[in-house]
C-alpha cells in the first residue's frame, strides 16, 4: 500500500494504487469518533485525515471514496473551514 496511516485517525484507510497509472485511494466510513475525538462530529474524522494527508491530495491524483453517513444535524461549523482544494 505504502502510505504512511495515523492512528489517531479512524475509519478511514488510505491506499496507493499503482497499475498502469498511479493514484491514492481513500476508503472513508464517517461515523462517530471513538478514540481521543468521541464525541466531535461524524465529518471530523475526514476533515483530520484531509488536513494529515494534505501533500497527497495537493500533489497527486486521489479518490476519497466511502459511506459520508453523515447526520442531519451536525455542531456548528467554524467560521473559516476549508473543505476542499
């Protein structure tokens, strides 16, 4: 696979796919944290490992693929998140 993982990350497994072209894979299952973040909301877990995994999705081409199952009402959201690049 050889991508670094964290483990403070949960539910989602990254991957780096190479056949006949190169590209990084992102298994992702939003649900709530267990570990150091419970509580926070479902989409935290992504927006931790998008912000971990920043270089990759910046420099190469990348899939972020899974079950977003995120719930109808989430904590207010900050001011100046950034969800995308």
């Amino acid at each position: 696979m050889g991508v670094e993982h964290y483990s403070d990350i949960e539910f989602i497994v990254p991957m780096k796919i190479m056949n006949n072209f190169e590209f990084y894979l992102f298994a992702i299952w939003a649900m709530e944290p267990l570990g150091e973040d419970k509580g926070k909301p479902y989409t935290y877990q992504i927006e931790k490992a998008v912000k971990k995994y920043e270089n990759i999705l910046k420099n190469n081409l990348s899939i972020l693929i899974g079950d977003y199952n995120t719930p109808n009402i989430e904590k207010p959201v900050e001011k100046n998140r950034v969800y995308g690049y």
